[in-house]
C-alpha cells in the first residue's frame, strides 16, 4: 500500500528525510544506503525474489569508509 499518495506526502517526506540526514551529518555521522534483490524462501509458495533496503549510519571518521580520490 502506497501511504505517501498526495503530493504534499511526498514533498514533506522528502523535506524530512533531507532534514534529518543534515542532522547526522552535523553530528558527525554518515548514512550509506544500498538495495538489494533478496530470495524469500519458506512457507507454502515457492522462493521468491524481494527487494531489501540496506541503510547503514557510520561516523566519518570511520575506518570502514573507503576514500576514493578525484
């Protein structure tokens, strides 16, 4: 079900969401995200492939972070 139907849903979510990862990035936090295609198995059906949302919130001093330089 799609709870973010009106435009202003959206707009709000967007705006929040944005307001929130500069709160982390004040505090000294980063947010990584990735998507992944997971399989589900189990049940009575048969295994299915299901999107999963990683997020993970690290601080920038972190030595898990790989810097790239340009």
């Amino acid at each position: 079900m799609d709870f973010l139907i009106e435009p202003y849903d959206r707009v709000m979510t967007a705006y929040n969401l944005s307001e929130n990862l500069k709160e982390l990035d004040n505090a000294g936090f980063w947010v990584f995200v990735g998507k992944e295609n997971r399989k589900v198995t189990g049940g009575v059906g048969s295994p299915e492939m299901f999107p999963v949302l990683i997020v993970r919130i690290v601080r920038k001093d972190s030595n898990e972070i790989i810097k790239y330089e340009l």
